[in-house]
C-alpha cells in the first residue's frame, strides 16, 4: 500500500494532533471491529480533556480550520483504507500456508525458507518470510539479495561511511552496505495476544524510518524502506491500533510502503523490478 499523496506533506504538528486524538477517543469502534472516526465533538473534547486548546481545530464561529479539515480527513482515510483494503488481505496461518505450497511449486526456490520459531505441531515454514524471499528471487533476474543480513545496514560515499542503522533489518537489495531497499518482515500466525513483542516490533520500524529519514536529509541518500506484516487474528482481532500507527507511519515517510498479507503477492513483484531498475541504473553509472 502507497501513502495518499494528500497527507504526505503534513507538518509534524498535524501528527502531534493525530496521534494525541487517536490515543484519546480510540482507534476502533466498539463492538463491530472497525477503524473509528472521531466526529468533532469527540476531537474537541479530547483536547479538552487534557488540557489542550481546540481552535486550531474549529475557530470562533464553529467552523473547520484547514488543519481541522485535514485531520477529519484523514481520520477519514485511515479507517477506509483499513477496513476495506487492508482488512481483507490479512490472512490466517491455512491461506498462508497454500500459498507458500502454491509458490515452492512453481518456482522451485534456492533462497533461504526459514522456519518459524514455534515448536512442535506449529513449526514449520516462516509462511510470509518465505513467500516474500520466493517472490524476490523471482523477479531479481539473478541479481543478489541479502535475504538474511547478519551485519548493521551501512551506506558510504567514496569508501568512508555515512551511517549505519543501529539495528539488523530482514532483508536488503541487493545487499547490506549501500542497499537500494531494506525490509522488515512481521509475521504472528501462531501469536494469541498482541503482546509488547508484537507492539517492539513497530517502533524497532519506526526506529530504523528516522534513521533514513535523517539520511534522506542531511545525505540526499534515498534508501527505500518497507514493512511487511501479516496475521488476520493478531492483526486485526487484536492489534487494530497498531495497524492505525502504521498507516501513520506510513504517511510520515517512515516507511516507503507497507504490504499487508496477500499485498505481498499483488505488489511485491512490481516493487522488485523497480528495485531491479535502480541496481541496473547503479552499474551503467559506475
């Protein structure tokens, strides 16, 4: 999923509102399992409730300031996208699991197919791991991939480094130092509750979107980031909230693009030959 263009270029003022808001009237909707839209009088008496003015939000007639519009706008957005986009492409640990036969079949893979980290009946194939790494290989025309990176990301300019990321990510094309793309894999199929590992593993993304967000500035080094996550039941039973902080995310330029569960096998292709463009491009410049 690509961030709408609309709220791309919105002021970190704009998500100071969103993210307070949110955490004071919910993300979700009680009882149906749907994205909430504040109205307006819940937004104001968030503010109010803590303290905070509101006419940034609605002025002295009691209509709607442009950062008024945008926020309602956007709240709007998130729950559309969520519930009718992202929702249905969430997938439970038996669709994963066809696929990931469905993919091993016809591309007979050579990439690494890690194993999840349940035990006994539940161990098996790291389902979304393994169809992201099948589906890389697929359309990379041979080019190289770190599929497994066990080295800090590294950018340089002329042999001396700029930065590396104070974390190990999942992926990178086509390698760990000086990638094109790097990726972060979230898959829960065995998970019952959405506990403070599930939650981590956000702000560890969010982590590494400032790190190349600061890249991106002080460098004019663009790295492309991605997450990727999948589960319905962790996801969406029981993590609707933080699907709402990656949209936000998302839209902060954190992260470049989030795929959600079967997004993987719509849009992943086309990301990789883009990906595939760039490394190429790299080559003929050098």
């Amino acid at each position: 999923m690509l961030p709408n263009k609309r709220f791309t270029a919105c002021s970190k003022r704009f998500w100071a509102n969103i993210r307070i808001i949110s955490q004071e009237v919910g993300y979700t909707q009680r009882g149906d399992k749907q994205i909430k839209v504040p109205s307006i009088n819940e937004i104001i008496n968030s503010l109010k409730n803590i303290g905070l003015k509101w006419d940034h939000i609605i002025d002295r007639d009691d209509k709607l300031t442009e950062l008024g519009k945008d926020v309602i706008g956007y709240f709007q957005y998130r729950a559309k996208i969520l519930n009718e986009f992202v929702e249905p492409r969430l997938m439970d640990v038996d669709k994963a699991r066809r696929l990931f036969e469905e993919l091993h079949g016809r591309y007979e893979p050579k990439c690494p197919l890690p194993l999840n980290k349940q035990k006994g009946e539940k161990k098996s194939p790291a389902f979304l791991t393994c169809l992201i790494n099948m589906i890389i290989e697929a359309n990379s025309k041979g080019y190289p991939c770190a599929f497994e990176p066990y080295e800090l990301t590294t950018v340089t300019e002329n042999g001396y480094p700029v930065r590396t990321l104070a974390r190990r990510i999942d992926g990178a094309f086509p390698g760990p130092v000086n990638p094109i793309a790097v990726w972060e894999v979230k898959e829960y199929y065995y998970t019952t509750t959405f506990g403070s590992r599930v939650a981590d593993g956000i702000y560890e993304t969010l982590l590494d979107g400032m790190e190349l967000e600061d890249l991106k500035e002080k460098e004019n080094i663009d790295v492309k980031h991605y997450l990727m996550v999948d589960s319905h039941y962790t996801w969406w039973e029981c993590g609707r909230s933080y699907l709402c902080r990656i949209v936000d995310m998302l839209h902060m330029g954190y992260i470049d693009e989030a795929l959600f569960g079967y997004e993987v096998i719509e849009r992943l292709p086309l990301i990789v030959n883009e990906w595939v463009e760039s490394y190429h491009k790299r080559r003929i410049q050098k």
